[in-house]
C-alpha cells in the first residue's frame, strides 16, 4: 500500500482553533498533510488591502511548525493552485463545508473531496473585526 496524500488549501493568515482542528482531522485520514496558502498578492485580491495579516513568509513558516502538516506550499493564482495539486498527487481534499454545491479548484485531481465543518465559531475575518473594535 503506498502513502496516502492529503491536501487542503486556504490562506490561514491568523491561526485559530479551527484550523488546528481541520489539519489533525485532515492527516487523519492518510499518511502525508500537504497544505497551500495564498500568496500576498491573491489575499489582498481575494480579500481586500487590509488582509493578510501575517505574511506569507510569516505564515508559511507557522505552519510548517505544526505537527500534522508534512509540507506548505504557496500560490498566487487559481491556476497555479490546480496545478499544485495535480503535482502533488493528492488522494484526498479537505475543504470547508462552506464550498458544498460549489465548484472546488482541482477536485478533478483527487479521488474524493472531504468536507469539513466549522468547528464552532472561529473565523479569522471574526477575530480580526474583534481587533478592530478593540482598537477603535
């Protein structure tokens, strides 16, 4: 039997609970957790200019540090997202059950697409409008 891949995706620009959650979940389900994350460029355009928080260098760097993730990998457009991974060779994506009923980058690489629910209420989009009004 060879190695399962597991791939999710996303920008994970401030790190919570719910991320954890979804990278444990996710290597559980095979052998290797890669993980891809937005450049810079594509969360400002995805996002608007107050995002990312962290850096990608930051951000890439956090992530790798954590024990169920195997590898990060950065890329700026849809295409090049696809293009990862195809090249990974993933057997399994993890993504937010927000994207139920729509259409997944890449899902035509992988063997099935997983769901993953939120887990309670952390969003990163919450956290930092939290900041905000403690700010202001």
């Amino acid at each position: 039997m060879g190695e399962k891949i597991i791939w999710t995706n996303g920008c994970f620009d401030v790190l919570h609970r719910g991320h954890i959650e979804l990278f444990k979940y996710a290597k559980s389900l095979g052998s290797k957790l890669y993980v891809g994350i937005d450049s810079d460029e594509k969360v400002k355009k995805d996002k608007g200019n107050n995002r990312p928080f962290n850096n990608v260098v930051d951000r890439k760097e956090v992530l790798e540090s954590i024990k169920y993730i195997d590898g990060v990998f950065i890329f700026n457009s849809t295409q090049g997202l696809d293009d990862l991974i195809k090249i990974i060779g993933a057997n399994k994506m993890v993504i937010g059950s927000d994207w139920r009923g729509k259409t997944v980058v890449g899902e035509q690489h992988v063997e099935e697409v997983v769901f993953f629910d939120r887990i309670e209420n952390y969003s990163t989009t919450k956290i930092l409008e939290r900041k905000n009004n403690y700010d202001n």
